[in-house]
C-alpha cells in the first residue's frame, strides 16, 4: 500500500494527539476527584464543551486537505473509472474498497487550502469522471452552490420503544417480520442467555478478548478502534450486555444511557469463530438489548452509527428491526459528491453505492438500476421494500432502461410513496438532471 494511505497529516494528527490527551487530563479529575452528585450536574456541560472543542480543531484541520488522483476497475463491473477525492488520508481506503474492484492507481497530488478546491477540481474535471470531497459541514453551503450531492460521513439508526413491543413488530416487512421469528427460535432451541455487567474486569475481557479480534477480523485496515480508555469513559454512563452460552461469553455490547431516555448501542462485537456468527449471535445482541431497554422504561434504543450507503451491510442489519435513519449531527464531517459524465464507470459506481443524501434540511434516498429489460412494477415494489428506509422524505430511482407503463402507473396512483423516476441517458444530460436535484429547492 502506498505510504501515503498510512501515515496521518502532521497537523492533523497533533490536533488528534493534544485533543486525546487534553480529555484525558479532564476525565482522570472528572472521575477521580469529583462526587457522583457533582458529576451528574456537570456531566451534560462537560460534555458540550467537549464537542465544542472537538469541533473547533477538527475544522482548523480541514482548511488544508489532500488532493488524489485514482484511476481503476469499478467494483460493479468491468469499466473504468477515474476519480478524485479531496479529504483526509484515513478515509480514502472506504472510498477505493467501495468503488473499485481492486486496490487502483493512487495518486497523491499534494495538500490545498479549502478555498483553492473548487479550482482544482474545475481544471480536473474534463479528466476524470466525478469527485469526491470529504469535509467540515461548517464548508457545506460552498459545495451545496456548485451542485454537489451532500452525503453524510455517518447516519444513526434508532428505534421508537415508547410503545408496546407488540405494536413495534407490527411494523415490520414481511421478510423483517420472519428474521425476528427466526431469531427467537434459535435463542429458545439452544439456551442463549444476557447478563449485564457493571463489572470493570468484564469490559477489559470484551475489550481484548471480543470487540479487538472482531473488529481488526471484520474490517481489516478499515478498522476504527477505539482506546480502552475511551471505553471505560463510556462504560461509566451506561455498561455492558454480554450474551452467553451456557457459561461462556459469546458476544457483548457496551452501551450509553443518554439522557435518561435512550440506550445508545456504543460498540459491539462477537467472539472469534465461525460457528458464533452462523448461528446469529449479532442479531442476539440486538434482540436482548431491545428487550432490557424496554424493560428498564427506555423509550429509544439508538443502534448507532452506519454508513450513509443503503448496501453496506451494517446499514442494512439494523434496518430489519425497523429503525429510522436520521442525520448524526454531532459528527463534523461530510462527503460531497459531484458526477461530470454519466458513462458506464459512474453508473457501476452507483449501481452498487445507493446512497443517501441531504437536501432542503432532509434525508432523501438514491438508487440506480442497471439492466436491459424496463423496470416493471413488481422490481420497483421490490426496490421500496429494501430502500424506502423509515426517516427519507423520498427515493430517487434511475432505471438505465427505463420503466414499465404498470411500474409509472404506480407513482402515478400512490403519490404519497415519494418516489421520483429518472430514466438514465449515457450523456450530459443525465449528468445536468442530476446535478439540478441539487442545486434546486
């Protein structure tokens, strides 16, 4: 891998380093020194002040970033596809493992102050086929004025519990309805159980024993560990649900309570070996922790953060036990997206990166399908049923050959489903109606 993926900006790495050390400082005082009813009171303001100063210096850290070049085989098919992508160098692994089939020519062509981008990418863009810019939401509205699709870096997923569990369920799919039936039977036929632990020892025995192994094995060198004792700071304000087998620990889950109301699903992970995770331990997880929210009076379990890509596999876990997406609005960070040509490389990349973007302060979906025969009326009800994710205010569909009269006569008649059809031309045109999506209310 080029040197250039691995090693972290200078600057923007010491902003990491003193931001991690500075709270560090705070929470040895904080949990230390202070009462537990002092803590309570200033729990909500410290916690303010943190995001404030997280804020400030990661924007500090945006008005210079880095410029590459990547050229490759789209993952989606056999096409090419060029690119750029203006961000930072920890990101650009998700960027190339989700667009291109195998790791593609990068190449770094240097650092640029935010205010030089646009230019950049103006003199590139009769070159390369789209870009990608990954930066501070403070810097939005520039990139809303050219017609870039805003996609968040991450959404959350929650799940209203405030009403019976009974009346939750009901609103699931057909198929959603049948995994939840799937996932009791197997809980019942071989004697899964919960406990959950306040216990520091059992946190250090998930930290290294479970959520490391899982994680660096799951995600590979897209990875986002996060330190022990950032997990000891979130275990103080909530603790862990560990499912077991028998005597053994299986699984565990570290969760926040916030606000009194919602239990946050903060990291999770599975223990090693292939007989855990066929058997559905993940989904145990979700279950149980469903289950004790609703007991302890929780009204929300919120499932955490996803990818704001409607394929990626975590997104859509946590879509089948029906929770809405929402925008993450203490994360800083955001993608903007721009299309310069419709050919076959940026349709593969769409095809397989259905993506959710914001526009007009709300989440709305977008998906592309790519085939010979129109779309017919039962494909398109086949497309709501995975896309239509509670919390979109609607779902742009581009078919590449068009539509079926039964599948137009079904907008038509059932306005109230928000679906948009687009038709897609392998020309400027379809790049122009695109980008107008964006640049108009």
């Amino acid at each position: 891998m080029s040197k250039n993926i691995v090693k972290i900006s200078t600057l923007q790495g010491s902003f990491e380093i003193l931001i991690r050390n500075f709270w560090e400082v705070l929470s040895a005082i904080y949990y230390r020194y202070l009462p537990g009813k002092i803590r309570n009171m200033v729990s909500q303001k410290g916690e303010t002040i943190y995001s404030r100063i997280v804020r400030t210096f990661f924007l500090i850290s945006q008005i210079r970033l880095d410029l590459y070049r990547i050229e490759g085989i789209t993952r989606g098919g056999e096409s090419k596809l060029i690119s750029l992508y203006i961000g930072e160098e920890e990101t650009l692994p998700f960027f190339y493992s989700m667009a291109y089939k195998e790791t593609p020519k990068i190449n770094k062509m240097g650092r640029i102050f935010f205010w030089n981008i646009f230019r950049k990418i103006k003199l590139n863009s009769p070159s390369v086929d789209l870009a990608l810019v990954l930066t501070n939401k403070f810097f939005i509205r520039f990139l809303i004025n050219r017609g870039y699709f805003i996609i968040p870096k991450w959404v959350t997923q929650k799940l209203d519990i405030s009403k019976p569990l009974e009346e939750v369920w009901s609103n699931l799919s057909k198929n959603e309805k049948e995994s939840l039936r799937k996932t009791k039977a197997r809980i019942r036929k071989h004697g899964y159980s919960y406990e959950v632990s306040h216990n520091m020892e059992t946190l250090e025995y998930f930290y290294h024993k479970i959520y490391m192994p899982f994680t660096l094995e799951r995600h590979g060198e897209l990875s986002e560990l996060a330190s022990l004792s950032y997990m000891r700071r979130a275990f103080r304000r909530g603790g862990l649900l560990m499912v077991k087998e028998a005597d053994a620990y299986v699984a565990g889950l570290l969760f926040i309570i916030a606000r009194g109301e919602t239990f946050h699903v903060f990291r999770w992970g599975v223990a090693s070996g292939e007989e855990h995770l066929k058997s559905g331990v993940g989904g145990f997880l979700y279950y149980f922790s469903i289950m004790w929210a609703k007991q302890q009076g929780y009204k929300e379990v919120d499932f955490g953060g996803s990818r704001a890509f409607m394929d990626d596999g975590v997104f859509r876990y946590k879509k089948k036990w029906g929770a809405e997406v929402s925008e993450n609005s203490w994360l800083p960070s955001t993608f903007g997206l721009k299309l310069f040509k419709f050919n076959d490389g940026v349709r593969d990349f769409l095809s397989i990166n259905p993506f959710i973007f914001v526009k007009g302060g709300d989440l709305r979906g977008l998906v592309l399908v790519s085939q010979k025969d129109l779309l017919t009326q039962e494909q398109l009800e086949r497309l709501f049923q995975i896309y239509c994710v509670p919390g979109l205010k609607d779902l742009t569909v581009i078919s590449s050959a068009g539509f079926a009269e039964d599948a137009q006569n079904q907008v038509t008649e059932k306005p109230e489903e928000k679906v948009r059809l687009v038709h897609w031309e392998a020309d400027s045109s379809m790049v122009n109606c695109l980008n107008q999506m964006m640049s108009k209310g």
